[in-house]
C-alpha cells in the first residue's frame, strides 16, 4: 500500500466523524446517472432514509457526514448506490462508486471504506441486498455457461442496469405497502439474482454457484478461516481443504480476494479486535492478544494501517460519534 494512501487515509480519518450505520460501494471509475428509472430509485430511497428500513433481505441507507471511515467483513451483496461517493479499499486496490453504479461481492471479504461524497443535506444513499447462493445455484441453469474457466476477483463493479435499477425501486416500494412483501419481495429478488447472472457481472457470480469450481472451495477455505482466525494457519493444510497444491491455493485465493491467505487472516483479526474495542469496552492490548497477536506494538502498526488510525484514537473517535456499529456493508 503506497504511502500517498495511507497518509490520505490518516488524514480523513482524523479530520471527520465516523457514522457507520450503512452500506454502500465503489470502482474505479464514476459514470453518469441513469434516466428515469433510477430518478424514481432515488426519490424512493430518499423518501425513506432514516435506516433501517428493510423489505425481505434489502436495506436502504443514509450518510450524513461529508466523510466516513468504517471498516469491517463485507458479506456475499449486491450493493446499488443511489446518491454520493464512496472509497472501498480491498488488499491493495481501490474501488470508487458513484450514483447508479452497482458493485457485487461474492465471498466474505475485510474491507475498509471512506464516504466522500455527503452532506446532511444531501446523503450519501444506497440499497444492498444479500446474495442467496441457493437461489443463484437454481438460476444457474437458465443462464449460458460460456465463461471462461479459472478463477476471478469475488469483488466487481458495473455501470447502472435499468432493469437492475428498476426491479430494484419495486423493492423498495414495497415498503409503502408492507403487507405485499411476503408474497412480492421473493419475487423481485430472484428477478434481482437472475438479472445479475444475465449481467456484466455474471463470471464474477457463476464462480460461487457452480458446483466445485475454484471459486467455490477458495469460499468454503474463506468460511473456515472465519470461523477460526485466532489460530495459527498452515498453508498446506488450507491447501489440503480447497484440494489444491500450495501454490495453486496461493495464486487461486489471491486472484479471488485481492488478499495472501496470511493477510486475509491478518485483517480478521483486525477487525474482530476493533469490534472488541468499540463494543465490550476491551483496552487494545488485551484485544490484541485475543484475536492472536503476541506483539501489542506489531498489532497498533498494522490496525492503522487497515483503518487509519491507531487502535485509542480510532475506537474514541467511533465513541464520540455516538456509533457502536464497525460493519462496512
């Protein structure tokens, strides 16, 4: 990570207030608004800004801070910005969205993030929606195989859609009618799934659902190493588990996570520490041994450099904004 980067992240981390009740996403390149369907997006998120508010597994939220730092494991989502601008930081590269952009995550990944574009009168805005493997694994049968074999980034971003975009606001507006969403919200979300097999992002997609591809056992490598980050890992046995050779294991985790598999670990450990900091009041260095680190001075290094600050001031700048929530997504 270049030094230009981490000095911009200190410094919008220590100038601004942290609000992380959201969710939203970002690319390397911000493209125009889209017609009609997504004015009608707009309006019907901004109408209901105040998170959360949910309809079947969506959530519309809202950023009121002209810049916000969060930081934490983006699940498997569909995230659509509506309205502003956001910096999403995975491994070494940057993703930068604007309004009408969509971004798909395919496996769980530890992100680090920046708002840069709100105001508290007009906020940063944006609807996500969580992936059902299940449901992409029955669609997967309607859609034309022709991808080519190996494994791809689980992160990509696309310009606006307008079915995406308007299958998306019938979402929402079930929110003005609640008692239609048991029965019409399953419906737009598969809509939604099917739309995004179909789409600019359907290699990205096809990877996780098909049936024993590289993708999909470097996930199941990714649900272990979740659930258990604070011990020390082998690379052979993780190896073992995706039934790949070291090497093939190494090259075939960081093309799908942007990340090695010791720097996925590293930044899980990070984030549960933060989480113990903010939300069981845990002082740094007893948080730093119980997610693994055996060195409280090797362990502030790190954490500032994923999220900005050191582990004090990060965890009373979150205090002092009244936020208790470190989720990216």
């Amino acid at each position: 990570m270049s030094c230009a980067r981490l000095s911009r992240r200190a410094k919008l981390a220590a100038s601004y207030p942290v609000v992380t009740k959201n969710a939203e996403f970002n690319h390397r390149r911000t493209l125009p608004q889209h017609g009609r369907g997504y004015c009608l997006l707009r309006q019907c998120a901004w109408r209901r800004r105040r998170p959360p508010y949910r309809c079947s597994r969506s959530v519309a939220v809202q950023q009121s801070s002209e810049y916000h730092h969060s930081g934490g494991i983006a699940e498997p989502l569909l995230g659509i910005v509506i309205q502003g601008r956001k910096e999403l930081f995975v491994g070494d590269e940057t993703y930068v969205s604007g309004p009408g952009q969509h971004l798909v995550i395919t496996v769980d990944l530890p992100v680090a993030a920046y708002i840069s574009d709100a105001t508290p009168q007009k906020p940063h805005l944006g609807i996500k929606l969580a992936l059902d493997r299940t449901l992409l694994c029955e669609l997967l049968a309607t859609a034309d195989p022709t991808d080519a074999p190996g494994s791809r980034r689980a992160i990509a971003l696309s310009p606006g859609d307008p079915r995406l975009l308007d299958a998306a606001r019938r979402l929402m507006q079930l929110l003005s009618t609640p008692r239609d969403i048991p029965v019409l919200a399953p419906l737009i979300v598969r809509e939604i799934h099917y739309l995004l097999l179909t789409g600019d992002q359907a290699p990205v997609l096809r990877q996780i659902a098909a049936g024993d591809s590289a993708a999909q056992r470097i996930a199941e490598v990714i649900r272990r190493l979740r659930d258990d980050f604070i011990q020390p890992t082998s690379i052979n046995d993780l190896a073992r588990q995706a039934h790949m050779s070291p090497s093939a294991f190494h090259q075939h985790f960081k093309q799908v996570t942007s990340l090695s598999p010791l720097q996925y670990q590293k930044q899980l450990r990070l984030v549960e520490a933060r989480r113990l900091m903010l939300s069981d009041g845990v002082k740094a260095e007893r948080a730093a041994f119980a997610v693994g680190y055996e060195s409280a001075s090797q362990f502030s290094r790190e954490y500032g450099r994923l999220f900005g600050a050191p582990p004090l001031s990060d965890v009373t700048r979150l205090r002092r904004s009244g936020d208790r929530q470190v989720d990216v997504v």
